[in-house]
C-alpha cells in the first residue's frame, strides 16, 4: 500500500464517515424499507442524469455488501446514526459513531496479521506495463512489480489545474470552488491511467451547490 499523506485514509479520514447504502442490516433493524434499484433511481436524478449509468448502477448495488463488509471488521454504525443524507426521505445515511477516521481506523487495523507493506509519505509516479498488462508501480524512480495493481488514489480537487481541466463548470466559480479535503488529492490515479490510454468518461461532470 503506498500513501502520499502522513497517514493512511487521505479525505475519508477526515470525513463525517457517512457510507451511502440501501438494503443493509442496519436499515432493515431500523424498519426502514429500501433497496438498491431505488438508490439508483434517486442518484440519477439528483446528478441530473449527468452521470455514467452503469457505473452508478454497479456503486449502488454493490454498496451493500460493502457496508456489511465495513461492519465485519469492526466499524460500529449505531442506528441513530442512520439517517436521510439526501433530499429524499430515506434514511440511507450510515454514520460511523467516531466518523471517517473509524473507517479508516478499521481499513488500516485489517491489514494486522498479514503480509502488508505501507510506505507513507510516498507519491506513485508512473504504472509499469508490459504485454499489454499492468505489473507493478514505480516510485521514487524504483520499479516495484506486483502480481495486480489497484488503484485507490481518490479525486483531484486539491488540483487546480486537473480541475480547470476535468470540471471546467466548477473551475469557472473561482474562489467559490472550494475543496474539503486532503491536500493529497491530486488526482494520481486519473494521471497514472491516463498515461497508459485509459479514457476519462463524462468530463465536466459533479454536482454544485
């Protein structure tokens, strides 16, 4: 695991720690009734339909079997935590009781027990492929192969630029456009796959408020 921050879990451990999901066993201990299809329906909507479709469709399904999994390792949701985080009424926001950093807190103690690297303070500069295939990283100017490489770097709005660039609308509200966030945001992973031809689908893309 490479981290540009100090610290593992960048904007999430900084966050409310609210996880968005539908169908999950807090909900139905609530009595509350919802599913993934509805999420679905009410992201789209709130975007504007402005956003990849079947890409949404695979967040919200997949969601739940995230929150669960997030609650196997530890991470307490109490139910009156649970509440509507939308303008919808549907209560489908989940809060950790200690917010992002439990999340990220619980992420991180997961790794405890097994053959897991974390180097800190580190920024991945480029993807190494060969045949078509991507087989590692390099940082620092070292190559580090791997057998699978994932990509969890986050947004880019600590990156004017890349901002300017990919959400021109937001960019265009100036000093409006502000960001919450860690400063590590840069954008890496964008960059990193872009690099080797991988396409940016629906530019100009985000919701404003």
């Amino acid at each position: 695991v490479v981290e540009a921050g100090d610290r593992a879990g960048g904007s999430t451990a900084l966050s409310g720690g609210v996880f968005y999901a539908a169908n999950t066993s807090l909900q139905r201990k609530a009595g509350v009734v919802d599913d993934a299809e509805a999420m679905f329906r009410y992201y789209l909507h709130i975007n504007q339909f402005k956003v990849e479709s079947a890409l949404v469709r695979t967040l919200c399904h997949g969601a739940t079997d995230a929150f669960e999994w997030l609650v196997s390792l530890g991470v307490d949701f109490p139910e009156e935590n649970l509440y509507c985080s939308g303008v919808d009424k549907i209560r489908r926001g989940h809060r950790a009781r200690r917010h992002g950093v439990e999340i990220t807190d619980a992420l991180e103690g997961s790794l405890s027990g097994l053959s897991v690297d974390m180097s800190l303070r580190t920024r991945v500069q480029d993807l190494l492929v060969s045949d078509g295939r991507v087989h590692g990283i390099r940082i620092e100017g070292e190559p580090v192969t791997a057998n699978a490489v994932v990509i969890a770097s986050g947004g880019f709005g600590a990156n004017r630029h890349m901002l300017s660039e990919l959400y021109p609308t937001a960019a265009a509200q100036g000093e409006l456009a502000w960001y919450i966030g860690s400063r590590h945001s840069q954008g890496d992973g964008l960059r990193m796959g872009r690099g080797i031809g991988a396409a940016v689908t629906r530019p100009d893309r985000g919701m404003l408020l």
